[in-house]
C-alpha cells in the first residue's frame, strides 16, 4: 500500500467509527430530540472526512485538479450550513411537538 492509500484507509476507518458511534448513540437515545441531535458528528464529521479521502484518490491517481478541490470546499462549507439549518429546524419542530406548555392562563 501507497502512503495516499494509508492516508485514505485511515480516514474511512475513523469515519466508519463515528458512523458507528452515532448508530449507538441514536439507538440508545431517549426521545426524538436526542436522536435529532445526535446525528451532528456524522454530517459535521463523517461525511467532510469522506470527501477529503476522495480528494486524496483522486490526487493521488490524477494529480492536483484546483477544479476538485474547489468543489470539494464547496461541498464540505455546503454539507454544514444545510446540516446546521435541517438540524435547527428538525429540533424547533419536535420541540414544539413533544412539548406540554403547562403555564396556566
């Protein structure tokens, strides 16, 4: 194996282990609003982890595209302001779901 092969083995390695860490942690959540944040450190993590190591194939078979890396930028910037937009909007939503406002008027 390759040094970029060891580089990107590694990288999939801790992604899966997060993957998994996640799946644990929402299997063992106890209410939906848990279970809706945890899936932070797979979008914020996991998934930037994987493109960096598609980044690294790709220079390492092809060479440096500034056209790859740019879009790989854009997609890592991209993948977390959605995930922090769907991740507030998840939980404001089963907040207000889940919720009993017991004020009296």
């Amino acid at each position: 194996m390759t040094i970029p092969e060891i580089i990107i083995s590694i990288l999939i390695i801790i992604a899966g282990i997060f993957s998994l860490g996640t799946a644990i942690a929402l299997w063992r959540a106890p209410d939906p609003l848990t279970r809706a944040n945890l899936l932070g450190p797979t979008v914020g993590i996991v998934i930037p982890l994987l493109i960096v190591a598609l980044l690294i194939r790709s220079w390492s078979t092809k060479g440096f595209d500034p056209n790859n890396f740019v879009r790989a930028i854009i997609a890592i910037i991209g993948v977390w302001v959605v995930a922090s937009v769907a991740s507030f909007y998840m939980g404001r939503t089963i907040y207000g779901v889940t919720v009993v406002d017991n004020r009296r008027y």
